[in-house]
C-alpha cells in the first residue's frame, strides 16, 4: 500500500516544528534533538521536518526565533540603560528556560528574524541614537550578548538542586592540597553557581561602564 503523502496544507509551520524541538531539548536533553524525534512528536515524516527547516541549523534557527517572540517591544524613548537591562534580562529568563538550545547553538550565529527585530536591531539604533557610533554600539552590544550567553551555559537553571548537587559531588573530589580554595570555600562557591544576582549584578556593571565610557 503508497503511504500517504503529506500535503503542504499539512506541513507544519516551523513555529509548530520549534515549539516540538524544544520539547524534545528539555525533556531528553540536547543531544536527543534529530528531524526524526521532532516528526515523532508531529506524526509525520522526518523528510517532512527536514524540507520545512532545510538542515540541522534551520532547526535551531527556528526553535531560537521562537523564543524570541516572548521577548518585549521596548519603547523607543525608554532610557538606553534600562531598554538594555530590560532587553538583556528577558534573554536571559528567555534562555534559562532552554538551555539545552544555548548549548546547541554554540558557535553558530543566530540571525532568526524575530531575534534580529526584537533585540539585535533595536539595541543597536537605541545606542546609535543615545550618541555611540557604530562601532561601538556593536561592541557594547557584543559583550552583553556573550555575557548573557555565558551565564546561560554555565549551569542548568532549571534544576538548580540538581547542579548544585553534581557540582558539589566533582568539587568534594578535587584533592585539598591541589585545590584549596574550591574545597575549602564550598559554602560561598556553590551558591553563587545559581544565584540570578551574580548575572543581574554583572549586566549592571557592564552597562554602567559603556554609558560612562560611550556616553558621557
């Protein structure tokens, strides 16, 4: 018996497609993330996945646009330095809920649209027209991107129990005499691991700086 083809009427749109990815990515991990996973959860056919995001990063570029729609419009006449901490702090909660997506995309650019619309482009404007010249609002806006990537990758937020308790486990093993100040500080070391502050604090400082540096 032919198999039924799909229609396109019966493709899924690629927000569909992403919104399935990322459940796979957070509920079996990073590295169970294939055309064929996301077209078991859709119930269609991995070739069909496959022609809608055209390769592996067309994948990714989709689940990462989508994340992007839940970032916010800010208001142009909103000040520089809190349009950028309210820009940067919601990748940052954006993100934390995915991080399996962040390790993915490691090393690849992410040029999604919506990403692009909501923050990359209105990030650089609002900086050109608080006074930085180009080159520098790019700057500026690259270092709070890799901060904010940064951040994202170095711990699972969403199970902070669980990192912190696989954290203690590696660092309980390292030899004291080698290692002082990580096995004999655990009490100050293992917390800072999950406490938002520490992210909150150094998106702060890095926009302090560029203001004062850029910005008079």
């Amino acid at each position: 018996m032919r198999k039924k083809r799909t229609t396109a009427a019966e493709t899924p749109a690629l927000d569909t497609i992403a919104v399935a990815a990322l459940s796979v990515i957070d509920e079996e991990g990073p590295e169970a993330l294939s055309f064929r996973a996301v077209a078991q959860r859709l119930d269609v056919s991995h070739a069909t996945v496959f022609r809608r995001c055209g390769d592996f990063d067309g994948l990714l570029n989709a689940c990462a646009d989508h994340l992007a729609t839940l970032l916010p419009h800010v208001p142009r006449d909103t000040d520089w330095a809190d349009a950028t901490e309210t820009r940067f702090s919601a990748l940052y909660e954006v993100l934390t809920r995915h991080p399996g997506l962040a390790a993915l995309r490691a090393g690849r650019s992410w040029f999604g649209p919506q990403l692009l619309s909501r923050l990359v482009e209105p990030q650089l404007a609002q900086s050109i027209a608080a006074g930085m010249t180009p080159a520098a609002a790019v700057q500026v806006y690259r270092r709070l991107y890799l901060l904010t990537l940064g951040a994202v990758a170095f711990v699972d937020h969403r199970d902070e129990k669980r990192a912190l308790a696989t954290a203690r486990t590696a660092l309980a093993a390292l030899d004291p005499e080698e290692f002082p100040v990580l096995t004999g500080q655990l009490d100050v070391v293992l917390p800072a691991m999950t406490d938002h502050r520490v992210y909150d604090g150094a998106l702060r400082q890095l926009i302090r700086a560029a203001a004062a540096e850029h910005l008079g």
